[in-house]
DNA sequence: CGACTTCATGGTACCGATACCACCGGGTAT
DNA sequence: ATACCCGGTGGTATCGGTACCATGAAGTCG
C-alpha cells in the first residue's frame, strides 16, 4: 500500500480471534476440523479484518502452488477460449488456479514462458503447440510435472496429449469435398512456421490428393499473431488467378475460410454451386445463423474439461493420447 | 516429480558453483553485481541442473510478487484480447507477470476472483468491469495496490480507469446513421445484467432519440458467457417484426452486427441501401475483407499498453481517468 | 474403571528465497 | 602511512504460511 500499510497476516487473524494461527489455517483450508464455534470466531476476525490467505507463503510451506500453468498459441483467434474455459471451470473446481500465458504461435516465447511459468512451481502445464525447443523438452522433462498437451496429438508425447488427428480431420473435410463432386479442390494454409498442426491438416489434404484432379496448395503470411479473414480473401484471390476452374477451397482454418467466403460473395460467385469452401474450428460465425460455413467441429470445451480431470486425478500416465475427434459439419457453403 | 525427485534449490546450484546462494541470488536477479567469472561459474551450474527461480520462494521473502491480476469479462468473444497483449508485453518489459481469469460478466464470480488474486499478492489488478459488489469493492479498497479499470471510465473509478465513453460511443455511431440520412433506426441490446458498458452505449443512443422517428430498442438474452451471432439474427428478426419499416440498426456489439446483417443477407434485404446495420468494436471479421461492417473502432491495443505503462510507473494517482477515445468506421453496411 | 481412541488445539521447525549487515582486499585521498 | 571507500562476497534472520508432533479433554469399550 501505498502508504506503508502492509498485508494483514494469519497472525494478526489468529491474535484478534484469540486462537493460534494454525487454527486460522484450518479454519480456512479444512474447516471441518475446526469446532464451530472456534470458526465462527475465525470467521469474523477474518472479515473483520479483511484478510485474505497468502498462497505465496502457503505455497512454499506446503510445497503446493495449486497453480496449473496453460501457454496457448494465442487469444485474438478464439479458437482455445472453449478449452480455456473448460480447464478453468474443472481446475477450480479442484481448487487449483489457471496460470495463462500466450506463445503467439513462436518457439521461442513459448520456450521462455515455460521457464517463467516453471518460476512459480505450477502443479502441471499445458500446451497448445507441440513443436518445442531442445531447451523447453529438457526443462518439461526436468520439471517432473505433469504435462499436457492439447489440440493435437504428437507421437510421441512430451507426457501426454488430449486431442485429436489433426491429419485425419484434414483428410476427412478433403473427403467431404470429393464426395460432394468436387475433384478440383484446392487448400488455403497458412505460413506459420512453427503451427504444425495446420501442417497436419495440409497433409491430411495431400493424402488425398491421388484422388483429385491436382494438387493445389496456397499458403498465406500472417503478420505476427494474427491471421485474419483478410487473408483468406488474399488466398483465394491467389488460388483463382492460378487455378481458375477451382470447385471447391479448403481452409486451414475458418477465419481463412471466412475471408474466402466473404471474397467470393463479392466476385459474385455462386457458393456453393459455383465454389465450395470449408472452414476449420467452427467458430462463433461459422454457425447457420451467421456465415453457415461448411466446416470442421471441435469440441474445444471438452478438451479443456478432460484436460482439467486427468490433471486432477494426479498419476497422469505417460504417453498417454486421447483421442476426443472431431465433426465435419456440412452447411451451406459446400 | 512422480518419483520423489524435488526442484533444484538455490543452495543446490551455491554448492555447485561453490558460491554463496545470496551470490546465486544476485548472478540471477543483478547480474551486474557479481564478477563475470562468478557469473559464469553460476550460469554454468544453473544450466547444468537445470535450475529454474523459484518465484514463490522470491515473492514471500522479498514481499514483491512480480504479478499482475487481469479480470477479464470473457475471452469467448475477443474483445479483450487485444488489451490482454497489450497489458502483457507492457509488463513482461517490466518484469511483471500477468496472471489472467474470466468473470463471465458475473459481479459474484468477479468478487470470487479478486479474492483468489489478492491471495496470490499482486502488485496491481486490471479489470475490464465497472460493476463490483460491495464486499469486492471493499476487498479492492483494502488490498491498497492500485487498481485499474478498462474498457470504460466509471466516475468515480475504484482508483483509476483507462477506456473511452461508452455513452458517446453509444451516441456518436447513432449520430452517423441520422447524418447519413437515416430517421427510423432501431438498437438491438444485450439482457446482460451486469454489463455496464453495453447499458451505457444504450444510452447513448437514447440520448439522441429526440433526432429519431420513435424510440426502438430490442434486446436478446444471451445463454450463459456467449453472446453469439444467432442471437443478432433472432434480434434483428423481433424488430423487423414489429417496425417493419426501420431503416438502421445499432448493434451493441459487432458480433450482434455480424449475426443481424448475415439474416438481413438471407432475407434478400439490400444493405445499405434498405437496411443500415452497425456494430461495436472492430473485430477481424468487421474488416473490409470480411463483412465490412461499419462500427466504432476501440484501440484495445493502446489501452492495454497504456495501462501496463502506469502500472510499471507506481504511484497511480487515485481518481485519474485517462480517454483513449475510439472512432467510428463507415464501411459497407451503412 | 483404566486403556485407548478421537477431537480440537497449539508449539516449533521449516519451506526457499532475499534483506540487511558484516567482512575482506585493494585502490585512492590527504 | 592512515583513513576511507567500494566492489565482491557471505552469514543470518526473516517473509507468512503449513507439516509434524504433542497436548489435554471428552468419549468408547470390555
């Protein structure tokens, strides 16, 4: 404070309840082992004075920071605030605090932030990429926590992965444009160096390339962070200027897919007639009610919630990968 | 660890190097106040077992945390992550870290997490609401860290506040759709009870009712956390219904926007020719290559960094409320 | 009724870092 | 030459809780 007031202190608690501060932490960790009419007085010191427990001090003592630290690739696509919500509302539940912290998708941030986040001894850590450096493996493997790694899932795993086959929900969405007719499909990526999980989905696309006309690949640049609509108009702009009979652009992801969409409306292209275009994610506006994209669904709110359980559950076995899938949703775009 | 190895202490990595940890202290914290040869002594020893500071240890002895708590509204919707980068470089630079939760536009659930925060000692508190409950207010009084509010400029702030007038906001993009010749303009709201800013922005529009044909405001309930383009959709349909001859629509947020002006798409409506539609915030899919969508503008970036710049400045004057503004973008739909 | 258990509570050591002060050796000022 | 300063280093106390063990009182059982 501003005016050399310090914190109150269990002490200070513990000395207007007229208890020792060894009751005062009971009463506020496991009041069931405290008399009732010892927490009522405890009770009323603590509001009282307006104290609220130090968990840096609990933490050290007890050697349990109740701390789980997450580091996503980012925040300003919404894709992980589903997952992030789930694992919050799980953790808290089992009284442990979500430790946020965005990698912008860079190896090298991501390899920092590890360190720091190791700084306050979370509990478990969880990722949202799964390309690290040599530097972050060794400190994931020192730490001796658990780890979990989500969106994805890499063979073998850090610890552990929740997730689901990038590769085959890139060749399954291909699928769904071949089934509907389409031979001439192109992809729309993304040049993120390090995203190896739109590299995933690119390849699921090749693997089914045999089956098409031609192998038709575009990637775009995002600047830093963020790859927006913008650039799926780019990249469609791209793709037909190539490749003008194109019948159908498959997305990496839907922000991508949007721009597209967006960008053929204003060509005058008949989607789905014309042109199909599918999405990946299935974000707010991909729903019938906005942009009714063709896309592919994560249920990222599960992600997050398994995640949550099987930190929970401690003794998190290692090299174990859940697979919780995903669904093409056809809509009107395809 | 699962097999009772612990975390590398400081007193490790002294006998290590064969120092003093007080030595090892500085060679992590002040480099410059230890010899080079020292240093590297220690550096090595560090590497080598892989040493990470421990904060929390840190934090109590030193009685600076190094943290920051942000209480964000939502991260569903991306409003915020803009200020949320912002805020974090701004003090990673500072050597401060930031530590992030979701009230879900929940004064209760905020309350909850000041408290948790508060546990974890920050050096100040970012929140993105203005509506906190009495006992979280005294909690925030007490805590005697400085406190900010953003996205709004509450009169009088909890201690200080860096946004813009949401009121104006609310009132300047209702002004552009009557100087653009428009006299039957509706708003379409959110039933979000506690959201004060989208209440203000409201008024805003009231506030220049006296230009309009009639007052008309609608306002869609959404279900818990998410406020969707389907609701926008269901919105715009219940003024269509009963003002069937509006002109303009107001959106409360561009996600509202983006769900009413893909309906109006649907219902062969002509925008903007017959229908004018507006949104608030500027998100990535109001952009030109997107719906281009016309909305007010909000430098979320700028508000997070600014906040992060008077953190790291200690001595926040109490009272201060600094206007970042915004702007109004004409684009395609008005 | 005595031995044993259970419950509520307190004392003391300790978690792993940093603050504070002390110390040492060598250079500079007087 | 003595006093003083200063960069580099270490010892010890301390931060605010919790673990662990001990204590005393009340209840249980044969």
């Amino acid at each position: 404070m501003a005016d050399g007031r310090k914190w109150v202190t269990m002490g200070d608690v513990a000395a207007r309840a007229g208890v020792g501060k060894i009751t005062v932490s009971r009463a506020l960790r496991t009041p069931s082992k405290v008399s009732p009419a010892t927490l009522r007085k405890v009770q009323a010191a603590v509001d009282e004075l307006g104290y609220v427990l130090d968990e840096t001090a609990g933490a050290l003592s007890s050697q349990r920071s109740r701390v789980v630290g997450a580091l996503v690739s980012t925040l300003e696509e919404p894709v992980f605030a589903a997952t992030i919500r789930g694992l919050t509302e799980g953790l808290g539940a089992g009284g442990l605090q979500l430790m946020l912290a965005t990698t912008q998708y860079d190896p090298e941030t991501e390899a920092s932030l590890i360190s720091t986040m190791l700084g306050r001894r979370p509990e478990a850590l969880v990722l949202t990429s799964d390309r690290h450096t040599p530097a972050a493996h060794a400190l994931l493997e020192r730490a001796g926590i658990p780890v979990l790694e989500l969106w994805g899932l890499p063979n073998p795993p850090v610890h552990a992965a929740v997730g689901f086959f990038n590769r085959e929900a890139g060749a399954a969405i291909t699928r769904h444009m071949i089934e509907t007719g389409r031979r001439r499909v192109a992809f729309l990526g993304l040049n993120r160096e390090h995203d190896t999980r739109a590299q995933l989905r690119r390849q699921g696309y090749v693997d089914l390339c045999g089956q098409l006309a031609e192998e038709r690949i575009v990637a775009v640049t995002p600047r830093p962070g963020v790859a927006g609509p913008d650039l799926g108009a780019q990249g469609l702009g791209v793709i037909l200027q190539r490749w003008p009979d194109t019948e159908a652009v498959v997305c990496v992801s839907d922000m991508l897919a949007s721009g597209a969409l967006c960008e053929a409306w204003r060509r005058g292209l008949d989607v789905p007639g014309q042109l199909a275009i599918s999405g990946f994610g299935d974000f707010d506006m991909a729903s019938p009610a906005a942009l009714a994209l063709t896309t592919v669904h994560i249920d990222g709110l599960a992600i997050g919630r398994r995640a949550a359980e099987l930190i929970l559950a401690g003794e998190l076995p290692k090299g174990l990968r859940e697979n919780l899938g995903f669904t093409v949703v056809r809509r009107a775009t395809s």
